[in-house]
C-alpha cells in the first residue's frame, strides 16, 4: 500500500503585537511568525493522511502563549523557546522551522524628550530570524531586510568607450547608488548574546557601506562580510545582496538646462540583484 514517507504543513504570516509595559515605559513588538513543520514521526497511509497534521487552530494559540510569555526581547530567544514549546508539545512533529520578522517601532520625541507611550513605524527595515530544531540540534540564523543605503559618488565603475557614450558625460564614476541591502548570517551555537551581536552586524553594513569606495557593489558587499566574518568569530558565514533602485540623470537638453547629475528620475525597473555569500572556509 502506498504510504506517505515525508510530509510537511504549518501556517505562515502570523501577525501579532505584543505590548510590553514598564510603568510608564512601553514597548512594542511587532511580530509575523511563520512555522513550518517536517518528518512527521512515522509514515500515514494516503487514506488518513491528517492524523499527523497540527490542527491550525492549536498551533496559533500556543505562538500566541509564547509570544506573551517570551517575546519581550530580541526575536531570537523567542523563536528558540517556540520551537521547543512546539517539539514538547506536538510529539508527533520531529523537526520545526520557524521564521520571525520584526517591524521595529521608534519613539516619538516631544523637545527632544523621547516618548514612553507613542511611537512612528522605523521604515521598511525589518529584522528576521530563522530557528531550525529537532530538539537535539539546533541552528540560528539572524537577518535584516530592507536596509535603505544612498551613496551620492565614490562607486567607481568601468569608463564607457567614446562610441557607447556620445554625450561625453560619463567619466567612469557612479554618482548615485540606492539600494535595499539583506543580510543573513549564520550563528555557531543558539547561546549568544543576539542583540549586540546584531547591532554590530548592522553598524558593520553602514559604516562599510558609507566608509570605503569599490570597483563594484559586489566588492562593497565582499568588504562588509569580511569586516562582520573577522569582527563576530561566532558567526560561521554571511549572505549579503543589494536590490538596486534604479535612479538615472534626467534629460534636460530639451529645456535647454545643464544637468550636472544633479537631478535623478526614479525609474520602476530593471532592479539590479547582488548576492554573495562569505564563510570561514
């Protein structure tokens, strides 16, 4: 008779907000979950295949309870206490994978005071995590989205033949670069301190970014992993890409107007795709 011999489910965008309230201080953790479980114990028979199958239901109010129980600090020791919540609690799952991304939320300031209580969304930057467990090995791995970057000159690039460029204007020197920059890297062991070493990724991609001038964005991205890869012993390999916005210098001829790329039009595409990735080896 066939059977199922792998399998997998689980439910994906789980929105939460969880509130923490210090007194008059509160903080706000904007979360969306996303678990994934496979190897459920054991093969089932096609003709039953859902005995196995975490009900929904049950499965959104134990993220639920641990999200009000642990989701107070960083996304990371919040997904380690699901997962493990998840493994304890449904024996019939032998390996879980979750994902968790967090909209960060930054206080409003009244005179320059910082505000317990009201806040502004940070952007489109958002921090993310991936915990995968079969309760007896366990791998983290941490991120950020929708980094925003702009530099305005010092990307250098190929100079264009006479012929590709008629107009005489480029002279080999990038003036505007925007982009979405991602990260993820992967952490050695889950008993690390996430937040420090998060921020530190983070300032590693900024300053690198803004501090030193490359043929190409893949060199700028082969400088941050190896400035975060020598920085974070801890972290075993670096996944970096840039989503670049394309923004060209507008024609002002017509106008009778020089335009000393001074003034870009935003263009919906192509979008230009780096990745690389960087490990120890």
């Amino acid at each position: 008779m066939p059977r199922i011999t792998a399998s997998s489910h689980g439910e994906s965008h789980l929105r939460m907000l969880r509130v923490v309230r210090r007194g008059d201080r509160h903080d706000p953790k904007d979360l969306t979950v996303s678990c994934r479980f496979e190897g459920l114990g054991g093969a089932a028979s096609l003709d039953d295949p859902g005995t196995l199958v975490v009900p929904g239901e049950a499965l959104k109010n134990l993220v639920h309870a641990t999200a009000r129980d642990a989701a107070h600090g960083e996304i990371e020791p919040f997904a380690l206490a699901l997962a493990q919540r998840l493994l304890e609690t449904f024996p019939q799952v032998t390996k879980v994978r979750l994902e968790v991304a967090e909209q960060v939320w930054s206080r409003l300031e009244i005179g320059g005071k910082a505000q317990g209580q009201a806040f502004e969304a940070g952007g489109a930057e958002r921090r993310t995590t991936a915990v995968t467990s079969n309760g007896r090995q366990i791998a983290v791995v941490s991120g950020i989205e929708g980094l925003m970057l702009l530099r305005t000159s010092g990307l250098r690039v190929p100079a264009p033949r006479q012929q590709e460029d008629p107009t005489g204007l480029q002279d080999g020197v990038q003036r505007l670069l925007v982009g979405a920059l991602g990260a993820r890297w992967t952490y050695s062991s889950p008993d690390v301190t996430f937040g420090p070493y998060r921020q530190g990724v983070r300032n590693v991609i900024v300053e690198t970014f803004a501090a030193h001038a490359r043929d190409s964005v893949r060199h700028t991205l082969a400088a941050i992993a190896d400035v975060a890869l020598a920085s974070f012993p801890e972290i075993l390999d670096i996944t970096l890409s840039m989503h670049e916005r394309p923004y060209r210098p507008a024609d002002l001829f017509s106008a009778g107007v020089e335009n000393p790329d001074d003034l870009f039009l935003v263009l919906d595409e192509p979008l230009g795709t780096v990745e690389i990735t960087v490990d120890r080896g």
